[in-house]
C-alpha cells in the first residue's frame, strides 16, 4: 500500500491490472467480518449503526469527503495511512499529497 504503482495497478482493471492487493482486502474483510458483532453497540459503532437503521441521513459533507479521498487515492495512487509512513522518505509528492489530504480534511470539516 506504500507503493503507487502497485495501487494504479490495482486501479486499473481495462489495462494492466494487478490483482495483488486482493489480499490486503480479503484480509481486511476477513477481520471485518469476525470483528464485526464483537464492537457491535460500542461507541465506535453507534454512528454507521444509527445511519444504517435510519436515524441518521447521510452528511453532505460525508458524501463530499469520500469523492475527495477517492479522487486522491485514485489519481495519486496512495492511501492515507501509507502516505504518512511514506513521510520518511522525504520525497517532494508525498509531502504534497499529505499536506493536501490535511488541508481537503480540514475543509470538509469546517466548510461543508
């Protein structure tokens, strides 16, 4: 996930694709799906579980928030997380890429 290359790959499916981060979601669903009844009813769930039965409409700004991160995932071919690993590197794209995923947070949440 560290890599570019390997997530426009992925990214990619009518040229080249690479197939291999399957595994990082497979992995994650995986979790996701053991995980999922055991956090069920904690604070850290009660959002997505009030959206889900209806108490709660979706958030222009939640809406606005993932077209952003998608639209940089997408074009930039780096996740957040990684991103930030990335920071080490002290490579001039990725301190631009983190400096604007901060600068589209902060936005989102104090604009929109």
């Amino acid at each position: 996930m560290t890599r570019p290359p390997k997530i426009l790959g992925f990214l990619n499916i009518l040229g080249d694709w690479d197939p291999t981060l399957l595994v990082v979601f497979a992995t994650a669903t995986g979790v996701y799906l053991i995980c999922y009844k055991w956090v069920l009813g904690s604070e850290v769930t009660q959002p997505l579980e009030d959206y889900l039965k209806g108490k709660e409409k979706l958030k222009p700004r939640v809406i606005f928030g993932s077209i952003i991160f998608g639209l940089g995932w997408g074009t930039a071919g780096l996740c957040p997380g990684p991103a930030v690993t990335d920071l080490v590197t002290a490579q001039f794209p990725i301190i631009l890429f983190v400096a604007g995923m901060l600068l589209g947070m902060y936005s989102v949440k104090k604009f929109i």
